[in-house]
C-alpha cells in the first residue's frame, strides 16, 4: 500500500510541475509536444491522469531539457527548477582581484557579513595587520603616487571592520611570518626597523583586540591552504592572484569552513602564544 501510495504522490508531483514548468516557460501541450516529438495527446494524458503513470526517462529529460528545468526538478528530486549549469553559475562566480590595497569588492562582502565570525587565510601576512610602512613598502610600487591615499582609506575601512561586531579568526603559515622577521623571499628588502616595527604592532594588536581577533600560525610542511576567506555562513571565496572565486552555495562554504578548522586544530602557535612567538622574533632582529 504505501509503495502504491508513493508512486501516486511521485505522478501528482510530476503532474504538477510539468504544469508549472510549461507556465514559467511561457510554454503550452501543442509547444512542448513539438519540442520533445511526443504526441499531443500523449502530454495531454500525463497531465490529466490521476493515477501513477509516469513517462519514461527520456521523455522527462526532453520535458525539461525544453522546459529548461531541471528533470529532477519535475521528478520531485529536488526544490530547485534550475537546471544543473544555473545552479553552478548561481552558487560559484568568478570576481576581479585587482592590485590595490582598497578592494572595494573585500569591504562589500565585509559589510555584507558584519555581526558574523570572519576567517582568513590571507596570501601573506594579512593587510588588515601592516602598519602604514609596510603596506608602503609593499603596494607603493603599484600603486605610485596614490598610496598615501590608499593607506588612508584602507586605516578607515579597517577600523569599520573592527566595529562591525565581527570576530575574526586568521591563519597562515609559521614560515611566513619567520621569512618576514629574516628578511627572506619576499621580504628579502623590508628594513630592518619596518620589521622590528611590524612585529611590535603585532604584539599591540593582539593586546588591544584579542580575543576578538586571533591569530593562528600553522606548519605548512604539515598543511597547505590557498588564500580563502569565509564571510560567515554567507559566502567563501577563494583567491586565485587576478580573480577571486566566490562561492555562495551552503555545502562549499561549509567544507570551506571546515578546512579552516582543520587548520585551527593543527596550529602550532595558538592566539595566546602569539606574543611570546613575536617576542622571539623580535630577539632574534637584536
């Protein structure tokens, strides 16, 4: 009785949203009937049967390849009438990264997230933590006669974001930060005193807003991750250097969210031990 019973609900609900795809599409029988090269009367009778007959499989995804709506959608396999590629386009979009210290698009999806916990793995050390020289030193070439202003906006906007009532949690690699300190790789010409500075704002920064703001330092020869930053459960996006890769989809954000976590869990200097680790970095510059 109850497999009888399923089979009816399934044929109501197939009913019932070929109907509904046929009027979203502006569609009617005679149009459909053409597009899929079925009989009229053939649809005809799908829609008006009240019992459990069902097409077959390639009659349903003509219906909804015509209809352009998902076949699991007409099945009643899913609440979403889109068809896989919308879906993907809907849940995942390509954004431009430029080069620049101000982002409108980053202070947007802050704005937009304001009250939720932010984490970030930022490509560096994070730009919300640079003091005024760094961020000189860092973007002036880029950026030419414009970054005094760009350091500005960005002292402005970075305030906002602290008052915005959101946490935020911060990891990157433990190597960053010593090359940063050495004057390695990619800092192989930050002087020395920007460094020593850099470092003591650390230090003032971790004193000023933890636990609101916490930094974790873990070992990328045991983990890797890309840039990601997760704006709550809103949105995650993933930066690839000219773009960033937005995700707005409750399943990746989640994932996302949970490799963050990973990395919290595996952090070899946790947000308490920071300024001992700085402490440190900074003995070693003496």
């Amino acid at each position: 009785m109850d497999i009888i019973s399923t089979k009816f609900d399934r044929a109501a609900v197939f009913r019932e949203r070929l109907a509904k795809g046929m009027a979203l599409a502006g569609s009617n029988q005679s149009k459909l009937a053409h597009h899929t090269g079925v009989d009229r009367s053939t649809l005809s009778q799908l829609l008006k049967d009240t019992g459990a007959r069902m097409p077959n499989a390639q009659l349903v995804a003509a219906c909804a390849a015509a209809l352009g709506v998902s076949a699991d959608w007409l099945l009643g396999l899913s609440d979403f009438p889109e068809q896989a590629a919308d879906l993907v386009a809907a849940a995942m979009t390509m954004t431009q990264a430029p080069r620049a210290l101000v982002d409108e698009q980053i202070f947007a999806w802050h704005q937009e997230a304001a009250g939720y916990k932010i984490r970030h793995v930022p490509a560096g050390l994070p730009d919300m933590l640079k003091t005024d020289e760094m961020l000189r030193w860092e973007y002036a070439p880029s950026l030419g006669k414009t970054i005094d202003q760009a350091v500005g906006a960005s002292r402005d906007r970075l305030a906002w974001m602290r008052g915005a009532r959101s946490d935020y949690e911060i990891a990157f690699p433990l190597c960053e930060l010593s090359s940063f300190a050495r004057a390695e790789g990619y800092y192989a010409d930050v002087p020395r005193d920007i460094r020593r500075t850099q470092l003591r704002h650390l230090q003032d920064l971790h004193a000023q807003l933890y636990p609101s703001l916490r930094v974790y330092l873990f070992d990328q020869r045991q983990l890797f991750s890309a840039p990601v930053t997760i704006f709550g459960p809103l949105l995650a996006v993933i930066y690839l250097g000219s773009n960033y890769l937005v995700f707005r989809d409750r399943e990746r954000v989640a994932a996302l969210s949970a490799h963050f976590d990973g990395l919290v869990r595996a952090a070899t200097i946790a947000p308490r031990n920071l300024p001992a680790h700085l402490e440190q970095l900074l003995a070693a510059l003496d």
